[in-house]
C-alpha cells in the first residue's frame, strides 16, 4: 500500500513538471498602401493604424514648433515688410529736391519698431540710411526664417508618409523573441602554425 502512494506521488510530480507550449503572438501585416494613404490625408493618422502610437508626440511636438515658429517668423516679417516700405516712401519725401510737389506719405508703421517718441523728421541723414538698412536685414532675416520653417514643414509631412509605408512593409517581418549568445571553444588546423585552440561566438535570432 505504500508503494503505491509512492509512485502515484512520483507521477504527480512528474506530469507537473512538463512545460507548457509557448503561445507565439499573431503576425498583423499592415497594408503599406492603405499606411500611406492615410499618412498623406492626415500626419500621425498612418502611425496609427500601424499602431506606432509612441511615434505620435515626436511627430505633433515637431509640427507644433514648426507651426509656432512659421508664424512668428510670418508676423515679424510682414512687420518689417510694412514698416520698410513706409520708411522708404518717408525717407524718398524728405530728401526731395526743392520745389516738388511730392506729398508726405500717411503710413507710419516704422514708428512701431522704434522709440514712440523718435522725431524722424528732424533726424540726421546718416541716422536714416542707417534705419532704413535695418529694416532691411530684419525683413530678409524673418522672411529666410519664414521660409526654412515652410522647408521643414515640408519635410516632416514626406518624411510622416515615408515612415508609415517602411513600417507597414516591416509588419510582416518575423522576428524571433528567443536571441541568445552562445561562446563555444573550437579548434582549427593550419599548415603553417598546426593545431590552434580558440574561441566561437554564434549568435541565434
């Protein structure tokens, strides 16, 4: 009787020490028309159906500086633009010859990126052709700004497209979860030297 409980505990032990088959995770092959397609109507929309979803804020946070930035660049420069050519008319009635009929110009939107209270009427004539240079520069600066913001913004749509299509072709590479490393000692023969010990790396994935 007692030998029976014994082998009835060994069995027991035995059947539980069997391991259980490893479940492999289903392959989801995404569709790269379908991902570019959708990449193209909206950015971020083909991240999402390739369910990429971390991807999401890197390519929102760098179309909102983008965006941010587009538009300063456009308010500044539309700023300057208006701001010269008001100049360039005022400075063109002030160094008017002697008896022309030209009339004073009415815009003054130069006044805004100076001294409220600057008297430009009275101001020296180097002073002006200094002004006017400035103007200028910081209407072509914010109108360069401008259009490397437009460069960029083009460049993170196509490259929002270019990434929703390589990730819908990589969906239905198979990748092996099981990667190990194996060190192995090998021996090699050679004429010159005759037998050599070493070591073999082989690697599984």
């Amino acid at each position: 009787m007692l030998l029976t409980a014994e082998v009835s505990v060994a069995q027991f032990l035995t059947v539980d020490t069997v391991a259980a088959p490893k479940k492999e995770k289903p392959i989801i092959i995404r569709s790269p028309k379908k991902a570019t397609l959708y990449a193209a109507i909206c950015p971020g929309l083909g991240q999402i159906y390739n369910r990429k979803y971390w991807k999401l804020p890197l390519l929102y946070g760098g179309l909102g500086a983008t965006i941010y930035g587009l538009t300063w660049n456009i308010k500044n420069y539309n700023k300057y633009k208006n701001a010269y050519l008001d100049f360039s008319l005022f400075y063109e009635w002030k160094t008017r010859p002697e008896g022309s009929t030209l009339k004073k110009p009415e815009g003054e939107r130069y006044r805004k990126v100076y001294a409220k209270n600057f008297n430009f009427e009275k101001s020296s004539d180097s002073f002006d052709k200094w002004f006017k240079i400035q103007l200028q520069n910081r209407k072509d600066s914010f109108k360069h700004d401008r259009d490397l913001c437009y460069i960029i913004l083009g460049a993170i749509y196509i490259l929002n497209i270019v990434d929703a299509s390589v990730d819908a072709h990589l969906s239905g590479f198979n990748v092996n979860d099981d990667l190990s490393i194996n060190v192995l000692p090998t021996t090699s023969y050679s004429y010159l030297s005759g037998n050599t010990i070493g070591i073999s790396c082989q690697i599984t994935f």
